[in-house]
C-alpha cells in the first residue's frame, strides 16, 4: 500500500528473528508439559510439572509416550500413550493458532506492510465530531446534501 519516504537507518540482523525463533520454540516445549499435564489429569492423576532442571531434558520421554517423566515423585496414575499424543496435540495446535494470530497482529502494527498515516474511526470522530460532519454535509457531499432547489 504505502512505503516509508526514508528508510530505516537500522540494519536487518539476526538478533530479532533469534529471538522470536527461541520464543516459539520455548512455547512449544511449554506446551508439550502443558498438555502431558493436561492428559495425566484428564487420566486421574494430579497437576504436574517438572522442576527446571527437567524441564527440557524430558522432552524426548514424553514425546516417546512416558506421561510420568521428568514430574517430582512417582505417579501411580498416568495417562495412555494415545491420550498423552492427543492432548499434546490439541494444546499445541491451539498454541500453533495462538502464535499465528499473535504474529498476524504484529505484522499489521508493526510490519513492512502496515498502513501509514491513517486515522482510525474512533479518532476521526474524536477529531471532526458527528456535529462538524453534519455542517459541512453540504460541501463533503453536494450531490446528497446540497441547497435543495425549487423544482418547477
């Protein structure tokens, strides 16, 4: 649509997209715990969550089916490996779409793209006014709000 005058005396580099790869992925693996938690509580047993030290190290268990792995204690109670994979997959699904609309949004304010110099409807009516606008009806739009003739 519009493109900036001048151009942005900033560099490309790699520390911003490192960063976002690293957010994503670390929401990723949250949410591998998340629905490994979700799975085992659905299946009987209580709320887990591994300690720090566990909590990327587990990883590979959980995702080869161990629903009890990395989680303080013994859990008597855990859930199957299909239910484990299925609640796993819905919650990084959902975190997939979350991600996704997060990144749609942030693209819109801030990406190559956005739209530059617009006003929003709620500043518009902040700054003309539903008064103003009806005053000035007969320049904005003659065709419609123009002096109204005689007709003969």
């Amino acid at each position: 649509m519009q493109r900036s005058r001048r151009g942005d005396p900033y560099p490309f580099t790699w520390e911003i997209p490192a960063a976002i790869i690293a957010s994503v992925l670390l929401v990723l693996a949250l949410g591998v715990h998340i629905g490994r938690a979700g799975a085992n509580l659905l299946a009987g047993a209580e709320w887990g969550w591994p300690a720090q030290a566990e909590l990327f190290r587990s990883l590979p268990a959980i995702l080869g089916g161990d629903g009890g792995a990395g989680l303080p204690g013994t859990y008597q109670e855990v859930a199957s490996q299909s239910a484990l994979w299925t609640s796993i997959g819905a919650c990084e699904l959902l975190l997939l779409i979350l991600l996704a609309s997060a990144l749609r949004i942030g693209l819109d304010r801030w990406g190559p793209q956005r739209v530059q110099g617009m006003a929003t409807r709620a500043q518009a009516e902040q700054m003309l006014g539903r008064t103003r606008l009806r005053k000035a009806s007969a320049v904005v739009r003659p065709d419609l709000y123009g002096r109204q003739r005689s007709r003969p």
